[in-house]
C-alpha cells in the first residue's frame, strides 16, 4: 500500500480536485464570484456535471501519468491522448464534456498519422494552457534523469498539443518549480530555485524573444503582483501567472485552489495547476477528505498513482526500465 503521504498521490488528487471544484463555474466572471464565492465542492453549474466531476485538465494528466507507467514513450502517449477524445478513456463519467481546440486539433492530426513532435500547434496563437494543464506527472522523472533531459522530455510532451516556444517554456518553468517542491523546499523557496533553475536553460538563444514575456515570473516577482493585476483566461502565460500567485499567497491546500477558482475564468484549469503544486507540498492528507469523497472515479486515480509510484521507484533502482 502507498501511503497517503506520496507525493504523486497528492500532485494528481491536487490537479483533480481543483478541476472538479472549478467545473460548475467556468467561465464565471470574477465580479460573479466576489459576489457568490466558491467555498466547497459543488455541481451543475456550466456543464450541469454532478459534484466531484473533473474535466479534461485531468484526463489528460492522467492519460500522461498511465503512459509513464510504462517508461516514456511520446507514442504511447499520443494514444491515449486519441483513445480519451475517440473512446471517452479516463474520463469521470464516460463522456468528454470540455475540449480545448488547439488540443482538439492536435488530436485529429495525431489520428491521421502525425507523428507526436509535429501535432501540436506552433502558431503564436497556439499559446491556450492545454499542455500545461496536463503536463505536472513530468516532474516525478526528476530523480531518474538529469535536468536539463528532464526539461527536453517536458516541451516533448508539451509539443504533442501545443508546440509554440512559449507553451514549452510555460511549462518547463512549472515543472522546475514542481521539482523543487518535490526535493522538499517551501512554495517561495521553491518558485525561486525553480526560476534560477531553469533560466540556465532558458538564457540559450533559441529562447531569446520569448523570455521576455515571461519576466515577472523568473524575476521572482509574481507572488506581488495586485489581484487586479492576475488575468486568469486560457491563455497559457496568465494561467501559469496565475496559478503561481495563488500558491505563493495561501496557506493550505484548500485556500490554494478556492482563490483559484474564484478568480473567474478559466476556474478548473487555474484550480488544477495550481492543485497539481498544492497537492505535492501540503500532501494528499491535507486535501479536504470530504471533496476527494465526491471526486468521481477517486479509486481509480489513487490505484494510478500507485502503478507510478511503483513505476518511478522501479526506474531508479533500474528495474523494468524499457527506455
């Protein structure tokens, strides 16, 4: 049995539940809900889905993480990219309510025979948060590769949906963060190695002209930005903005993925970037129990995260490794 303090259990279970808590009010204005906050688990709503139901933030999250169980193969998880829009697989519920177009897009060309690396959307308008949404089960490679391998792996699989520099680099900052986390430091001790990290990455001259949007975040600065300040859309630098503000000014879980949620907007994909980090630092045990109750298909996820856990232990001891 895995212990519910497992970091990948709290990392999906935290990308989850701040999905399915975001759901009924996406697309809900933030003066919406200054006026009528979300303060617990709830349903209807926009997709009129029962309480507990997540989105497509997580079936592609776990799509990835189910891939990883068996090394890292960007076919394999281009498969199951194509067997959850065609087959309805790792969905809450047995049907796709909510689809990104650019992910939509990439899909139908990975359908036809495209391979994984040349799906996704290069475009600048290709910038939505569809790749980073999905893209936290990256993080739990980072004892088994070094970081600079790790980050090439992460635009790879960024690539499968969204290919543009600025989808990549989103997030590769995300990720960089997340490891940090994972290696035991504080949200702000964290977000700050995590930038110094990955800027030695990010100086090279491929990355020249997109680094420049990215400067609030890597000047450890977004933490201060003012609420009216935070844009919480889809478009992918807001959405890691965004989600990088709740973290760093809340306390737990729950506070984390509320604040979230009643940004307005893009509620369940704020909430559940934000959730994969708060569910990583705080742990599975400080997710409320009573919302991870609702959450539909709750032992299936747990039983996922243990077929990684023992996936990513395996890889280190080079045990079934197939890569």
């Amino acid at each position: 049995m895995m212990a519910n303090s497992s970091p990948i259990l709290g990392g999906l279970m935290g990308v989850c539940v701040g999905d399915a808590l975001g759901v009924p009010v996406e697309f809900s204005s933030r003066q919406n809900r200054e006026r009528s906050p979300v303060t617990t688990m709830i349903g209807h709503g926009t997709y009129n889905q029962l309480p507990g139901t997540w989105s497509d933030d997580s079936s592609l999250t776990f799509c990835l993480a189910e891939a990883l169980c068996t090394g890292f193969s960007l076919e394999s998880i281009a498969k199951l990219f194509c067997r959850w829009m065609k087959d309805n697989y790792w969905t809450p519920r047995g049907n796709v309510f909510d689809m990104g177009v650019a992910t939509s897009q990439a899909i139908l060309r990975l359908q036809q025979g495209v391979p994984p690396l040349e799906a996704g959307g290069t475009d600048e308008r290709s910038n939505g948060n569809g790749s980073l949404m999905r893209i936290l089960p990256m993080a739990f490679y980072h004892q088994t590769l070094d970081f600079p391998s790790l980050i090439e792996r992460v635009h790879q699989v960024s690539c499968v949906t969204h290919a543009h520099l600025r989808s990549q680099m989103a997030c590769g900052i995300y990720i960089s963060i997340a490891i940090c986390l994972l290696q035991g430091l504080s949200p702000q001790d964290a977000y700050l190695r995590g930038i110094e990290n990955i800027q030695e990455i990010y100086r090279q001259p491929l990355y020249a002209q997109e680094i420049q949007l990215f400067q609030i975040v890597l000047r450890g600065e977004v933490g201060n930005l003012d609420i009216d300040d935070v844009i919480s859309g889809g478009y992918v630098l807001d959405t890691l903005e965004a989600a990088l503000w709740c973290f760093l000014n809340s306390d737990s879980y729950s506070e984390t993925v509320l604040k979230a949620v009643n940004l307005g907007g893009d509620t369940d994909t704020t909430a559940a970037v934000v959730g994969g980090l708060a569910g990583i630092y705080y742990g599975f045990e400080n997710i409320p129990p009573e919302w991870v109750a609702q959450i539909a298909r709750k032992e299936d996820i747990m039983n996922l995260a243990r077929r990684l856990e023992w996936a990513m232990e395996n890889r280190e001891q080079g045990i079934g490794n197939r890569e």
